[in-house]
C-alpha cells in the first residue's frame, strides 16, 4: 500500500472534497482517499499493483482541478 499527498489548489469547499473523494474513492485498487479543504491536498492510500498514481490524477482532472506537480 502506498500512500502519497497530491496538491490540487483550486480546492475551496465541501463540493470539491466530495466530487475529489468520490471520484478517487471510485478507482479501482484505491483503499482511501481525503481531502484536506483549507491544506488543498488529496492523500490516497492505494495499491500500486492496481492503479498508479496517474490514473488518480487522471481521474482528479475530469472533475475540472488542475493537479500541482
Ligand atoms: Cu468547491
């Protein structure tokens, strides 16, 4: 299980945490994922045999936030 911090700025309410959390919830090999709304970060927990990091951030950016590398 690996577990990394993304930075996702445009992050400002609970409609961003949700949409974030749901959307990476939803993948497939993802054991957790929260946002931190005033830290504007997603911490997932996932399994790399399954899904790698970028799938996540994939999935962060079709819900319309741009990802800070
Ligand atoms: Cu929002």
């Amino acid at each position: 299980m690996e577990t990394k911090t993304i930075s996702v700025p445009d992050i400002s309410c609970d409609h961003c945490k949700m949409s974030i959390e749901g959307a990476t919830g939803d993948l497939n090999g993802v054991d957790n994922s929260s946002v931190d709304i005033p830290g504007k970060t997603v911490t997932v927990t996932y399994e790399a045999e399954k899904v790698d990091l970028e799938q996540i951030v994939s999935a962060i950016e079709e819900q319309g936030y741009e990802v800070a590398q």
